[in-house]
C-alpha cells in the first residue's frame, strides 16, 4: 500500500490509541459516560445474549472447543465472555494501546490472544482457520469503502468451509438540517474529509469526529461478496446498525 494510502489507516490507528488513553471503556461503549470496569464487561456479555447466542441457535453451532476471530476488541469487552463460550479467541485491533490494555485486563482468560494488526487485512491469519468471525461498532469506524471490501476478502480467506460471520455495519444516513445526505455524498465526503467540519457545524459539536466511517448498505455489502464463497443467511437492519449473518460455502444461504 502507498503511503498517502496508508495515511487514513495510520489515522485511524492514531485517533483510537487517543481514546484508550483518555477513556476505553466510554469510547468503545459510548451509550453512558463512565462505566465501573465489571458493569462494562457485564455489557459486552448481555450484547454476546441478546446479539450471537440466537444467531448460534438457529443455524445450530456449538462453539465449544472451536476458534473464533474478534475483529476490532477494543480492551475486551465481548472478548472475555466469547473466551467462556469458545476453545480459543483470536481478538485484534488496530490500536496498540488497546492492545495493551486488553492483554493487562484479560490476563485470567489463557485462551485468547490479543495481537495488533495494520487496520487493512488479516495477514496475521493463515487461511482457513476460523470457525466463527465477529464485529461490532468496528466497520462504522472506518474511513474508506476499499478497506472494508478488503476486511470482507480476508474474512472469506481465512474463516473456515461452513464457517460462519456475524458483522455489524452502518448504513444509516445522516442529515443536515433535515435533509439527507445520500449514501455516495456521506462515503465521498468521509474519504475526502470535507463532511467532517460541516457535521460538526451543524451538529453543534456533539460529534467526535475521530469516530466518523463510511456507510454500508445491504446492497454494497452484497457487492463486495460476490466474489467471495461468503453467503448472507440474513440482514437485519435496527435502530443502530446494520447486521449482516452467514456462511462460507453455504448452499442454504439467501440474499436479503
């Protein structure tokens, strides 16, 4: 990669070793100000409730004794609970201070490993190797549509035949003034850095802009995987995000 491409990612690595040194816990769980460390870990177990445990149950898997891959785990926050389901975690992020910090908390669970990656692929893991690949408030983060098609090439490289992925976006469009900003314009003006003061203007500085990513949709979602053996069992759009749930080399599979 060239440097002035590179130069988004470095950034990006930047802004989050930022927030694990003013405030981890309120910057990855940003619903509440100040988090008591056990109320934080207990959340990222009720979200592993509420988010995977359903998703396990209907498409019959059993994580006992397998390998999963955390993308984006912060110091740990679903990480710790992920490590009493699975036989091994690998969990990484782009922020080394995060890193740190999640190897310090976390020194009681043996079977995860925590290790910095570049923010681009996952050429820390060797092909066909994952049983289970998961993200949550990570993809919304960052700065450019290339970058996460390529996260999606590499989940397709290295989660195993059947495997399955559980991947949270944001395709929500923003407004100013309440009117919409279409999906291309927000993507083009968070590559291109013109958006960022012009939300902050408008939204009166009650946005951290170190946070803004581009927007994801079902339907370019669905065209970063057509190359893949990747298969969408099901999207499933809330209030806060996109959730996109499948397979490798599933036959069963069905577009939403």
């Amino acid at each position: 990669m060239k440097d002035k491409e590179r130069k988004p990612l470095l950034q990006m690595r930047k802004n989050w070793d930022e927030m694990a040194k003013e405030d981890a816990t309120k910057h990855i769980a940003s619903g509440r100000g100040t988090w008591k460390i056990n109320d934080f870990f207990l959340s990222g177990e009720a979200d592993i409730e509420r988010i995977c445990m359903p998703f396990f149950e209907s498409r019959n898997f059993n994580p006992d004794n397998k390998r999963m891959l955390e993308i984006g785990c912060g110091i740990g926050r679903m990480t710790r609970k992920f490590a009493d389901l699975f036989g091994e975690v690998y969990a990484i992020d782009v922020s080394p201070e995060m890193i740190r910090k999640a190897r310090e908390m976390n020194k009681d669970k043996t079977n995860i490993k925590f290790s910095e990656c570049n923010g681009e692929d996952l050429s820390l893991c060797a092909e066909d190797s994952f049983d289970f690949i998961f993200s949550y408030v990570v993809f919304r983060h960052i700065p450019r549509i290339a970058i996460i098609a390529k996260y999606i090439s590499e989940i397709n490289r290295v989660l195993k035949t059947n495997g399955l992925f559980q991947l949270e976006f944001n395709p929500h469009v923003s407004r100013v003034l309440g009117v919409p900003i279409p999906l291309r314009v927000y993507n083009s003006g968070i590559e291109r850095g013109w958006i960022f003061p012009l939300l902050k203007f408008y939204k009166r500085g009650e946005i951290d802009t170190r946070k803004l990513g581009v927007r994801v949709s079902t339907a370019s979602f669905s065209r970063m995987i057509e190359p893949t053996e990747l298969k969408v069992h099901e999207f499933k759009l809330g209030a806060n995000g996109l959730w996109v749930m499948g397979e490798k080399g599933s036959h069963e599979a069905v577009g939403g």
